[in-house]
C-alpha cells in the first residue's frame, strides 16, 4: 500500500524548507522591532470559540472548519485562522492588566477545508500580529506599515496598502439596510451563495469570487457614505497618519475582509506579481471581539498574511536566487584508517560550524561531488597519505584554492579559517 500526503497537504521538504525559515526569521526580526513578542496557542480550540468570533454566517464556519467530537463528546475544531485563540489567551490569562497594550505575534499552521488550488492548501503556514488594548488610529497605521516594511524586507518591492472602513456596530444597520434596498431588485442574479448571504448579513456578499456578482456590486453603495461621525473621523486619521509615515497606500471602497468580527480599519497588502490574486495580506480592526469572547470592552487591531502565497511571490521575483543554504564544512575521507580522525575533526567543529560527511565509504571523488551538490563552502580532505604526512588539505569550494594544515591542528585551524572556534 502506498501512502500519501492527504488532498491539500503537502510535505516541506529539505530543499524547500529553508525559504518558509527565511521568511519566519526576516518575520521575527521585523516584528521584534516593533514590539510584538511570541505567543503560541493550541492547534486545535472549542468549536463555539471560533463560530461566536469568527461570526456564523462566514464561510470559514459554515463550510470550511475541520471540526470533531474528542472522546467526551465535546467540538472541537482545527484552528481555522489566528486571531480568535490569541483572543481567548488575552482574556483567559489577564494579559491587558494594568492597562498596557499588548503586542502579540505567531507563526503557525492554520486549516480549512476548501478547494485546493495555486498558494491555497487546507494545511497552511500564517504569520500574524495582535495589538490589544489602544482605540488609538496610530496602532492601525503601524500595522499597515509593518505589512509594508516586512514586505518590502523580503525583497518584494512596490508592495502597497490599500484601505477601507468596516464601520461599526452604529454605522452597519444602516448600511446593511441600504444594501439590501439597492440590490435586493438583483437578488435572482447572484449566485446561490450570495442569496444566503444577503439574508443572514450582505456585507458578506462583497467577499464572493464570482465574476458575475463581483458586477452587479461594483454598482453597490459605499460603507464610506454611510459612516457615523467616530468612524469617519478614525478613518482620516489613519489616512494622515499612512501620509505621515510614507506609507504608500490607495482608499479600496469595494475592499470587505471574510470575517464578521472587523470594525473600523480593514486593509489588505497587495503585490502586482500575484496576478489577479494579489493580496499578501490582510487585517483591521476589531474592537469588540475581545468583549463578545468574555473579556472587558477592548480595543484592538492585527493582521496576517499566508506564508504559502508569500513563498510563492518571493520565487516568482527571484529571491531567493542563491539556493538552499549549505554545510560551513565537508569532511571527506578516504580509507578506513582515516575515519576516526574524521569524526574527531567533526565533532570538535560542530560547536559552531556546520559539518557534513560521508557514511558510506564512498570514492574520493563521489565525495567530492556530493560535497558540490550540497553547496559546502569548504572541504576538508583527510586521507591515508595525508595522515602519513600529518597534514589535511582545506578548499575552498567557490574558488578551488586550497591549503594544507597540520592534521592535530585541524580543528584550531580550520575554525580560524571559517569563523568558529574550533572546540568542543
């Protein structure tokens, strides 16, 4: 029987990997000088956490949650996105006490069952920021600025925010209303989807991928038009503040997030590379959710992005032109009397070098190869003759030139040589 990855999976494999760790180190380092520290939260939550934050009448909680009973009976369900666990963590362990405002940051997997396709998987990697505790627009525009900066630090250049309102809990009745009024003559058009959707919550129906409703709501009536005096002002504010920060940034009337919980500020990222696809990411405000999770009435704001698509944009700009990275150093040896120096010269070395060898008694130049392919930057060469002599031979892989050094030494000066220490 064969196995294999299950639909919407895949397997991160060596030769890959190390660009997913490339954007997670670039990710902490950004975010560190922002002042988000680390949070990890559970892969999987109780199942109301994610219906009551998320909002039921998403398609995330109406079609896409990995949900399932554990053995007691109780829901459960594989977490579908970041920001309702961080949430429940805030509120269970009285992180905003003292009022401070809480920065928050995570790198995780995340899971939802929908249609696989290019830089969309039902497993995927998100990162993602939380600040909780300000109403204060400055915390809106940085977060917009550090999806930019942390953008643009990966080498995608020309990244650019585009911004928009959700309203509030004043302003939506109405607009709710209104676009019932203009598009409910249309109703018959829409796909079957946006029909539920217009029933249960309309701003819904701006989230449909559908080319032919995507039509008729271009026509529709902007939140904007209908924001109450405290949403209004927020909105400029943030405006002025992107102004202030240099922040290239353009106003997206049509722009709604997938999720119910957003107030005020929502923006995406977006990358012309993508193609029709372009957004990075995406995020706003959501100051209620923190109250309707069982905390006090709390501010707050966040974003996240998919680490998949970003991948994807990064390849499709070329940078990552340089490869997987390889071993500081490949010993290679050649006869069995040469093998426990081998070993000794490894281990002395891999306190703060990285070291690679042969194990299966391979020729000298099979070695060689090897050491080629994956992409040493020096080898050292320990053979019968070598020790006859007391020596070993150091090349430089990049630009053949090579030394001998003294075989008892070989530790000291090879560490020298590359940048380590040499010791145990």
């Amino acid at each position: 029987m064969k196995y294999k990855a299950p639909r919407g999976t895949r397997d991160l494999l060596p030769d890959d990997i190390w660009k997913w760790q490339r954007v997670e180190a670039v990710f902490r380092e950004t975010a560190g000088r922002f002042g988000y520290r680390e949070i990890r939260v559970p892969v999987f939550e109780e199942t109301e956490l994610f219906a009551r934050g998320i909002g039921d009448s998403t398609d995330i909680v109406r079609k896409e949650m990995y949900s399932f009973q554990d053995k007691k009976g109780r829901s459960l369900t594989l977490r579908p996105e970041g920001t309702a666990g961080v949430v429940r963590a805030y509120v269970e362990h009285n992180m905003g006490r003292g009022a401070r405002v809480t920065k928050l940051r995570y790198f995780a997997p995340m899971f939802r069952y929908e249609r696989p396709q290019a830089g969309r998987y039902r497993e995927f990697w998100q990162w993602g920021l939380e600040a909780i505790g300000s109403p204060n627009p400055t915390i809106d525009a940085e977060i917009i600025h550090f999806s930019v900066k942390f953008h643009e630090s990966l080498g995608l250049a020309g990244a650019e925010a585009r911004i928009n309102s959700a309203g509030c809990p004043n302003c939506t009745p109405a607009y709710n209303e209104l676009l019932k009024k203009e598009l409910g003559p249309r109703l018959d058009e829409f796909c079957a989807d946006c029909q539920v959707r217009f029933e249960r919550n309309p701003r819904r129906m701006f989230d449909c991928k559908n080319e032919t409703c995507h039509g008729i709501l271009a026509t529709a009536p902007s939140i904007l038009g209908s924001l109450c005096d405290e949403c209004r002002e927020h909105f400029d504010a943030v405006q002025r503040l992107l102004g202030e920060m240099s922040v290239r940034f353009s106003v997206d009337e049509s722009q709604a997030r997938g999720l119910d919980y957003y107030t005020k500020t929502i923006f995406e990222i977006h990358h012309a590379g993508l193609g029709a696809q372009s957004a990075l990411c995406g995020g706003g405000r959501y100051d209620n959710l923190v109250e309707e999770l069982g905390g006090a009435p709390t501010p707050a704001c966040g974003v996240s992005g998919g680490v998949d698509r970003l991948v994807a944009a990064l390849e499709g700009e070329g940078a990552f032109p340089e490869g997987a990275p390889g071993p500081d150093l490949y010993v290679v040896s050649v006869g069995e009397a040469a093998e426990p120096k081998k070993a000794s010269i490894a281990a002395a070395l891999r306190g703060t070098l990285a070291v690679d060898a042969d194990y299966q008694g391979r020729s000298m130049k099979a070695q060689m190869k090897e050491a080629g392919k994956v992409g040493a930057r020096y080898v050292l060469i320990v053979g019968e003759d070598e020790l006859a002599r007391g020596v070993a031979v150091l090349r430089n892989m990049e630009t053949g030139d090579q030394e001998e050094v003294a075989i008892d030494d070989a530790p000291a000066q090879v560490a020298a040589k590359l940048g380590g220490t040499g010791e145990r």
